[in-house]
C-alpha cells in the first residue's frame, strides 16, 4: 500500500558526490518511495542514502535505497527508489505515524 505523504526528502548516490539533493515525496510505503527533485544524477539500479523526518520527529530518518526507475516530467525529474536498509525502530516506529495518520483520515472522509 503507497500512502500520499508530501515530506520534504534529501538524498545523495553512494558514489561520487557527498552533497545531499533536495526532493519532496509524492508517496512511500514501508518497503519504498517515489519523488520529484530538479535534479538527480543517479540512474536504475544505482544505490543512494535518503534522509527525511516525519511531521512527529526532529530527527532524521536514514534509509539506503536503490533506483528503481527515473522519468523526467516537464523541468521535474521523478524517481522511485526501494529501501534496501534502515533502521529497525524507523522501520517498525517511525515509519508507523505516516500509515496511522492516513487511516485516521480516511475516518473522517
């Protein structure tokens, strides 16, 4: 299940440059994420760290990623990327407040 998160999200590759990018998620589940930067230099299959924080938290939440697919749309690239490594409280704490918002919100609609 893909939930529509708008969360602001950094990311770098692995390899190559040491300066995170800025993006903004257009959805996430526990296993992925897709979302839209100006700019973004890796390609499918290349591996990348992601760091964002959820509405709750203060800190960062690190993930490692591999690129599953990249499109350019307009002046906006758009990627997809799956989680290959993070952390076992974010994954099973953190990652949880997202998932029990939009549940919440689909109460009330």
């Amino acid at each position: 299940m893909r939930i529509r998160v708008p969360l602001s999200v950094e990311f770098m590759p692995l390899q190559g440059t040491d300066r995170y990018i800025s993006g903004k998620t257009i959805n996430f589940s526990r296993d992925g994420m897709s979302f839209t930067s100006d700019r973004v230099e890796s390609e499918p299959k290349d591996p990348i760290m992601i760091k964002f924080k959820l509405l709750k938290d203060f800190e960062y939440i690190y993930a490692k990623a591999v690129v599953i697919w990249k499109k350019q749309v307009s002046d906006k690239f758009w990627v997809g990327v799956k989680i290959d490594a993070i952390d076992k409280e974010s994954r099973n704490g953190k990652l949880n407040f997202p998932f029990n918002m939009w549940l919440e919100n689909q109460g009330n609609n």
